[in-house]
C-alpha cells in the first residue's frame, strides 16, 4: 500500500508541471485548429458553413505547399564561410555562426525550356514588346574572338537538345524579373482551382485560405550556401556532425568514394588547363560546356549541381567584409548599410564593388575545382551575364506547424 501511494505521489508531482487537457483532447494546432475558439468558445465556420455574414471563417490548411520543382530546406544552425585554403587571397567569407530559417529551393537550375515558356508568355500576354525584348537572353555571351563557339550562340537556348540544360546569358535582374513572372503564374493556377467556375481574371484567395504560395525569388546567399553544403548527411546523435564538408558531398576530393561510382567526377568543371571534359572514351565529367541539370547525384537536400555545371546567382549584393557587421539570424546584404558604397570609390575607378555588384556562387564548367566550394563567392554588375552563371529559385517556408 505505501508502494502504491508513492507512485501516486509521484504521478502527482509530474502531472502538476503539466497541461492537463479533456481525455481524448490534444492542444489545438494550425492544422487542427477545433471547431470554437480556445480564447471566447465561440464557433468556428468552414468555408462552406459561412452563410452569415460576419462570421468567422477558419480554412482547411494541411501545410504549406511546396512550388513547383522546389524541396524543403530543414534550417539549422551552420558555420558559413571559406572552408578551403583562399587560393587568392580575398579573405571576402571568413566562418561565422549562423541560424538559417527552413525554406524552398528549386531542386535544379532554370533551364532552357523554363526560359523558353517565360518568354512565350511574354509574347503573348499583356508585356510590351520593350519588356519582351529585355527578357531574351545574351546568347553573345558564347562569343569568343579565339573559340569557334558560333554553334552555341545560335543554338544553345532554343535547340531542343539543350532543353535541360541550364539557362544562360541571364543577368540578375532578369533572374528577379523571372521570380515575379513565376509567382504570377504558379498563383494564378492556384486561384483558379480555389475559385473553380466563378474564378474571375485577377481574383486572389486570402491570404488565411493557406493556399497562395509567397513570392519566389532569387535566395540569399546564405541560404544558398547553407542548402549547397547540404550537412544533414553526416549527423550523428544530438547536434554533432561527425565532419565539416568541403564541397555539397563527403570526402576532400570532387571524386566519388563510392564503390559504384568510384573514382567518377561528381561535378561539371575543368580540370585543368584545356580539360574541360577529358579524353574520348573516358570522358570525366560528361561535359564540353553545361550539362543537363539533372545529370549528377543530388546532394543530401536532394539538390542538383550545387557545385559545378553553372555559377548561381543569389540575392545579396556584394561586400568583400561580409563577415563583419551582419545579423546571426538569417543574414543578408541587401544595402550598403554599414559598409557605404562610397567607401570603394568606384567613381574614381579605384574599386569594382558598388551597389550593383551582386554576388553568385557554386562554380561552373569553365572554373577550376576551388571555385566548386559552397564557400568560395564573386561578384558581377546585376546588368551583366556570362556563358557560366545561371540561377534558381527560393521561397519563404512560412509558419512553424508544418
């Protein structure tokens, strides 16, 4: 009988530092919200239950849903920056602590084909000519005085074996100008499946229906960075890693340790100086310029050519001093805040860096394997594109009850 009290005793004492709910009852969630609410007991309406007015109306929501091509980054704590030896010396990203929040990223890079079916739109919806114009590639970014690439820049965008391939010839500013035009178009979809046949051109849902998406854009470098190295693959017990990685997958070297793939490149690069592919018979990574941006293993987010194929751009302009001044949480540069751009003086000629300067990062095809670290970044005029930088897209994961 003195057993039986003491544990009595005990249930007791645990019980009283806890919420103690109705039996059969759990804590309402976001997805679960109850039928009354928890702060008046007043009723709760579906929106198929509203018919009075004023009546407040609580939606169904099962989570938020992914876009298109995109997978959920679980954010974390990371320690971003230069992993690898500075080959040339900018010190521009020393390792810092950081928290990420959970976000999307496309799986891949945009493509041609993703290119193409903006342009069409473009084309034949209400943009001007102007605008339609200003979204067509620089396809004279595979011009060279001394190469013979006179194919690439007729073909490399619209032929249809160069479908999956990345997009290239983009500036920032067009990357941004795609975000808002994919927004648009993924939402309108939305809307018309949640309007059904009274869906008017332009109708929005609420926003506390849960089923628009927020808006894609470009990510932060941070972000980016933290996606890339992708360290959920080597965690071991509680909040341990059993190593830091120097690229998007395990080991020091850009080959496979696998045994079914040992001894493969993993990445799209150049090797060396005139090794841009290897020897025939042989070759070591598949590609003479881009690739397919599926043609990799995904890193451990199940993200494709994180390192190699196409340069990334991301959405901070660039700072050499990244690592001073910046916020723990989330970080981005997206001012000259703290850093003027007057600083540089670049009207004097005397500095590359103003406030136009955008960073991108992950090596390309025609980069060495130093550049292939998440770590590693440069700096472009967000006006300006190359024949080896591309870009993907980022949404906000929104809420915590997921």
């Amino acid at each position: 009988m003195k057993r039986f009290n003491i544990l009595i005793f005990l249930c007791l004492i645990i019980l009283e530092g806890c919420s103690i709910l109705p039996f059969g009852k759990s804590n309402p969630s976001a997805r679960s919200p109850g039928t009354t609410s928890t702060t008046t007991n007043l009723e709760y309406f579906s929106d198929n239950e509203a018919e009075e007015d004023g009546a407040f109306v609580v939606s169904d929501f099962s989570g938020q849903i992914p876009g298109p091509n995109q997978v959920l980054i679980e954010g974390g704590r990371a320690v971003l920056g230069s992993y690898e030896e500075d080959v040339f010396y900018t010190h521009d990203n020393v390792e810092r602590t950081v928290t990420v929040s959970s976000f999307y990223l496309d799986m891949t890079e945009i493509a041609n084909i993703h290119w193409l079916e903006y342009l069409s739109h473009l084309k034949s919806g209400d943009s001007s000519e102007t605008f339609y114009l200003n979204a067509l590639p620089d396809t004279t970014v595979w011009h060279k005085d001394l190469a013979f690439n006179s194919p690439y820049v007729d073909n490399y965008l619209r032929y249809p074996g160069f479908r999956y391939y990345p997009v290239v010839g983009i500036s920032w500013s067009q990357a941004n100008d795609y975000c808002r035009w994919r927004t648009d178009a993924v939402n309108r979809g939305i809307a018309i499946d949640y309007f059904g046949d009274e869906y008017i051109d332009g109708d929005i849902p609420p926003i506390e229906s849960g089923v628009y998406l927020p808006e894609f854009r470009l990510p932060t470098e941070a972000e980016w960075e933290y996606a890339a190295y992708g360290q959920i693959g080597n965690q071991w017990l509680d909040e341990n890693q059993t190593h830091r990685r120097l690229y998007p997958w395990d080991g020091r070297t850009i080959r496979s340790p696998k045994r079914s793939t040992l001894g493969e490149f993993q990445a799209n690069f150049k090797r060396g100086r005139g090794d841009y592919a290897g020897i025939a018979g042989s070759l070591n990574d598949a590609g003479f310029i881009t690739v397919s941006i599926y043609e990799y293993a995904p890193n451990d987010f199940g993200l494709y050519n994180m390192a190699g194929n196409v340069n990334e751009w991301v959405y901070d302009i660039y700072r050499p001093l990244n690592f001073q001044d910046v916020e723990d949480l989330n970080p981005i540069r997206q001012s000259d805040y703290l850093d003027s751009e007057e600083d540089y003086d670049y009207q004097n000629f005397n500095s590359l860096v103003n406030n136009s300067s955008r960073v991108y990062k992950g090596g390309s095809w025609s980069d060495g394997a130093q550049w292939l670290s998440p770590g590693t970044r440069r700096f472009m005029d967000q006006d300006s594109s190359s024949s080896t930088v591309g870009f993907r897209c980022a949404t906000h994961a929104l809420g915590t009850d997921q």
